[in-house]
C-alpha cells in the first residue's frame, strides 16, 4: 500500500501576524510546483484563523498544536477540537514531548485527547518517543508501546485510521542530534509492527513521521527509509526555503 508522506511544522510558541503572513506567503511560493507528499503547518492557536484564510488555494493544511478533551463548556483558556474544526484545522498535534513535560500531560489524558479529536473529526499526530536517559537503558521500544498502549488500550487498532504517529526522540527534538536513518527507521518499523499486531491493515496505511532536528541537509536520508512517512518539523519549519527542501525530499 502507497503512503502519501506527511510534511507538517510544527511552529510552537513563535510567531506574530506579520511573520506569519510572510512566512505562508513565502511557503505558498516555494511549495507552488509539489505533488506527492501532504503538507501542513501548525501555528500558535492565536494565528489559525489568519493562516486558514491564507493557504486557501494552495496545498498546504492547517494543523493545531494541542486540543482540549472537551468541546465547550467551562474550561477557561482551552480551545476545543470543534472551535479548531471550525477554522479550518484538519491536524491536531497531541503528546508533543514539550506538552508531556511542562504541561504534565499523561498517556491517559492524551488518549482521552486523541479521542475527542476524532470524534469531531480531526485527525490526531500523535507524538511518542524516548527520552535520552530512556534510550540509553535500552528502552525506546518499551516506552514507545506503553505510549502507543495507552490509545490501543481504550480504543482499539482502528483508532490508527485517519490518524499519524510521530516518532519523535526526545533527546533529538531541537538538539541539532537527528536519530540515523537506520535507527529511526528500527523504531518506525517496531511502531508499525506493534500495531499489526492487532490490526495488519490499519498498521500498513498509518503514516509514522519522524521528528527530531531534520533539516535540509539530513531530510533525503531519512526519507529513503521504507518506514519513515515524511516528518514533523520544528525548528526547520520556520523558514520558508528550509521547509520547502525538505518536502520536496518527501
Ligand atoms: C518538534 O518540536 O516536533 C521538533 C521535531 O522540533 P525540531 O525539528 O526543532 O527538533
């Protein structure tokens, strides 16, 4: 089965309107002539509405960077996964390590997370990986099924279709460290092969990014992996000539 590969940045805290408005306009320029891969961005919730408006006719989607479990109510300061459809976001990025750390974020609630997001229709990335000490004790495997469990666990094999995992290492998100091609594509086909345990089918259409320091330079590598479906980019994504290169590596 052919994957379409996922390119999608990932701008975390950055931004105002005028560098959004530029950087859009410089993406829609530099991605103009791409077919073949999927491309989204995910900018701070503030600037969804003026970036949904902006990449209308081009092939660039709309990604969110966190969503609530809830769809109204007295939540105060969240942003419901029907509030993101309504503006146009298709992805939902849920598990970012950065949420898991500074936000408290537990598999159980990022499972709760990815839930409601597709119950209102969005599409989840979810984010797994190991931490650097983790690593080291051998146990990228473990963490990485214990993360992707905790989704299985309530909602099944299925819950993977319409859904994208991002292997994402700790210890290379916004290190310049990228894993290898060979080591991420070790983890992406224990991911896959993890969820063929349940369901063969949903584990051969998921679309696993890797995300971790890719840039220009080491995106091709990575993409020549036949696990490795596109990348969730960070620090790469917030340069429009940067970006483009590794899509078009896609
Ligand atoms: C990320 O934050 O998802 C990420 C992969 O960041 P970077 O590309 O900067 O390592």
């Amino acid at each position: 089965m052919m994957r379409k590969p996922l390119v999608m940045g990932n701008w975390k805290l950055n931004g105002d309107t005028k560098m959004v408005a530029e950087l859009i306009a410089g993406l829609k320029n530099e991605l103009a002539s791409v077919n073949g891969c999927q491309v989204a961005i995910a900018p701070p919730n503030m600037y969804l509405s003026q970036a949904s408006d902006q990449i209308k006719g081009s092939l660039i989607e709309l990604g969110a960077q966190n969503s609530d479990v809830n769809v109204s109510g007295a939540f105060t300061g969240e942003t419901s996964p029907l509030m993101l459809k309504d503006v146009g976001v298709k992805y939902v990025i849920l598990g970012h390590s950065e949420r898991r750390t500074y936000h408290a974020e537990t598999d159980e609630l990022i499972a709760k997370k990815f839930a409601a997001v597709k119950e209102n229709g969005l599409t989840p990335v979810l984010c797994i990986g190991e931490t650097e000490a983790e690593n080291e004790a051998g146990q990228t495997e473990a963490v990485c099924a214990k993360q992707l469990d905790a989704v299985l666990k309530t909602l099944g094999a299925a819950a993977f279709n319409q859904a994208v995992i991002a292997y994402e290492p700790v210890w290379a998100i916004g290190t310049g460290k990228s894993a290898t091609p060979a080591q991420a594509q070790a983890v992406h086909k224990f991911i896959r092969d993890h969820i063929a345990k349940q369901d063969a089918n949903v584990a051969k259409q998921v679309i696993i990014q890797y995300g971790g320091s890719v840039n220009a330079a080491n995106a091709a590598e990575l993409f020549t992996q036949p696990d490795i479906d596109g990348a969730l980019v960070g620090g790469a994504s917030l340069k429009a000539d940067a970006f483009a290169v590794i899509v078009k590596a896609a």
